[in-house]
C-alpha cells in the first residue's frame, strides 16, 4: 500500500504538488472551495523565474525548462517573450553594473540603451528613461488552465480531490501527524502538506509558527486605441509599484499597488479607484496608444508573504513528523509551483533536488512572527 499524503489547499501550488506526488502516493487534496479559485485564478501569471532567481539560478531554470516541457498539455500553452524593466536616468550607471554582471553568469540579460530600446520596442516612450534592463527568458500564462491542467494530471494518476471541503485541524499523534479533520471526518495520512497560502500561520499556529502575513494586490486589463503588436515585451516601471504584459488579443495587463491586508477575509475583490486612476495617468507617460485606453476588466486578489519574499518549502524541525509546508509565494506562486513541487518530493522522499532548498528554509528568518514590514516585489529590478 502506497504512503498517504493529504495536501490542504486546492491551488496552484496544492494542484503541482498532487501531480508531482501522484505517482508514487495516495494523494488527497482537500479544499474549501473550489480548486484554484482564489489567489491562483487571479494572478497574472508572469513567469520571471530567471530575474527571481539570478543568486540561485538552478531554481529559475528549473521552472522555465518545466513550462517550456509542458507547454502544449491539454490547453495549457506558455507563452515566451522578454521582460523589460525601464531604467530611469538616476540609476544608470547602477543598472549598467547589474547587467554586466549578471550577464557575467551567463543569464539571459543586458542593457539597452534608450534608441536600442526604443528601436527593439517601438510603442514605447523611453524620453524618460535612460535605457531598459532586458531578461530575454520569460513569459506568461494562463493561471486558471495551469492550475486545472496540473490537476488533471494529477487525478489521471489517482490522486483525489476534495473541492468544498473545509479542514478543521491537523492531526497529530506522539509528535506525528496522522492525517486532518475536515468538516466531512477524518482523512487519515502518513503526510500532510500544507499550502493554504495566507491561511497557513493560523492552521498550523498550534504546532509551529510560520512567518507569513496576507497582502492585497490588483490587476487591470486595458484595451489599447491599437492592439498590441506581436512582440510587446513584459515588464515593470519600478518605483511605480507596477508590472505589466500583453494579452492574446492584444489588450494589456498591469498590476501591482500591493499593500499588507489586516482584513483578508473582508477585502475587496474589485481594483480600487485609485489604483485605476493611478494605472490612467502612468501608462501614457510610457507606451503609446493608451490615451484613450478602454478599461476592460479589473480584480484584486489576497496572497501570503514573507519577510524576504521568498517562499517557504520546507519540513520544520519544531513541527511534526511527517508536516511539510509550502506558503508565502509573495504573488509568485504561478511560476514556482514547478519548484514547490519538486521541493516537496525531495522532503518527503529524502531525493536529492536539482536545486539547493536552502533558500526555502524556514530557519533562514530569525523570528517566526507575522509582525514585519510587508515588502511589495511588484517594482522589479
């Protein structure tokens, strides 16, 4: 008889760990709701993996060589397109030093000057700007149909989801968990992974403290006064808290205006009017074509951080045996699943992972406590 594994939360991240255990596991996931239908369907769905990642960049490839492998799986495609971030003239010469270097580790970047960039990418305005940063490995995708596509796999091997199902508590018996109490019983299992985003500190607060507190972040899609040519790149405007990429049919999406959230329960699914108004002013100062943008769409959504905004994936030695804990994706919980997943196989199989966990581990943050700065990634480099 296989090892039983539970996995609370039925997200992106619940949904790629299901896949990748299925296999070799009876696998359950329970979720509340249904799957992926919070923080996952309302990403963006940027995959930056590589600019995340340029201290670790076994990581980065890891998810940029698993969405390039799975593009073309049931409906799920990966688009690929370079990211710029605009580079204003007081941080030049600084930018200029980035590039060189992280160029020096052979990642895919390099600094553009303004007429390179502005030839590369004609429906910009850089007069503003000195140059762009440009990451030639990234892209986008469509969190939903990753999210469902993962979790098809994972059910084709066996694995079990429960959608509308809350879990009540984790069980644990002489220092092991045994499974979980759901409203619908017990579900009893050898191993628990927990990735229920935000949630995570208060389910496990009995049991180990994790230091991850929820923040609010939102997104707009405009339709341009001509769609967006083939080409248009990805990117962010740091300092102005935002990030940006096409659509299929040539709109454009922009997000970002995040904020540490005290009500997550209660917060707004909408974008706010200032953010749109924000979005209305911004955008025409860089790309042209937005003067008489339509506003087609806009959402926010609730998602966990971490003091450094890096995940934790992890086996905490104060918790109990068998407890594995995947949270605080900091909005990147789309791209990273690939390595969450990998990450929690490695933990619970002992197999070595093709990229170091240490950047992962909760005992990289002095303290446990929810009570730090909330630092918004949206920005870039």
């Amino acid at each position: 008889m296989s090892e039983r594994v539970a996995i609370v939360g039925g997200g992106v991240i619940g949904c790629a760990v299901a896949r990748e255990l299925a296999p070799d596991y009876d696998v359950e996931v329970f979720e509340k709701g249904q799957l992926a239908s919070e923080a996952s369907a309302l990403a963006a769905g940027e995959i930056t993996m590589l600019s995340s990642y340029e201290d670790e960049p076994a990581v980065g490839w890891h998810a940029v060589d698993f969405f390039r492998e799975y593009d073309g799986t049931g409906e799920f495609s990966y688009t690929e397109l370079p990211s710029i971030g605009l580079v204003t003239p007081d941080r030049e010469d600084e930018k200029r030093r980035y590039a060189s270097r992280v160029a020096a580790d052979d990642l895919p970047v390099r600094y553009l000057e303004r007429e390179e960039a502005s030839e590369a990418y004609p429906t910009f305005d850089f007069s503003d700007h000195a140059g762009v940063i440009e990451h030639g490995v990234s892209g986008f995708v469509d969190p939903y149909t990753f999210a469902i596509t993962l979790h098809h796999d994972a059910r084709d091997d066996g694995a079990t989801f429960h959608t509308d199902t809350a879990v009540h508590d984790l069980l644990v018996e002489d220092g092991e968990v045994t499974g979980l109490e759901t409203e619908d019983g017990r579900a009893e299992a050898d191993h628990v992974v927990c990735a229920a985003g935000w949630r995570t500190r208060e389910f496990l607060l009995e049991y180990t403290p994790i230091p991850v507190r929820p923040y609010r972040t939102q997104c707009i899609v405009l339709e341009p006064e001509t769609p967006l040519p083939d080409g248009f790149p990805m990117g962010w405007y740091p300092g102005e808290h935002v990030y940006f990429r096409p659509e299929h049919n040539g709109d454009f999406l922009i997000g970002g205006w995040s904020f540490a959230e005290e009500n997550p329960e209660g917060a707004s699914g909408q974008a706010d009017a200032e953010f749109r108004n924000h979005v209305a002013e911004l955008v025409p100062t860089f790309l042209e074509g937005f003067e008489e943008a339509g506003y087609v769409d806009g959402w926010a959504g609730v998602d966990g951080a971490t003091p450094d905004t890096r995940p934790i994936l992890d086996a905490p030695a104060d918790a109990p045996d068998g407890l594995v804990v995947a949270t605080g994706f900091n909005g990147r919980g789309v791209m990273t699943a690939p390595v969450a997943a990998t990450a929690v196989r490695s933990l619970l199989t002992g197999e070595d992972a093709p990229f170091s966990l240490d950047t992962f581990a909760i005992d990289r943050f002095d303290t446990r406590s929810d009570d730090f700065e909330f630092i918004s990634i949206s920005a870039g480099n």
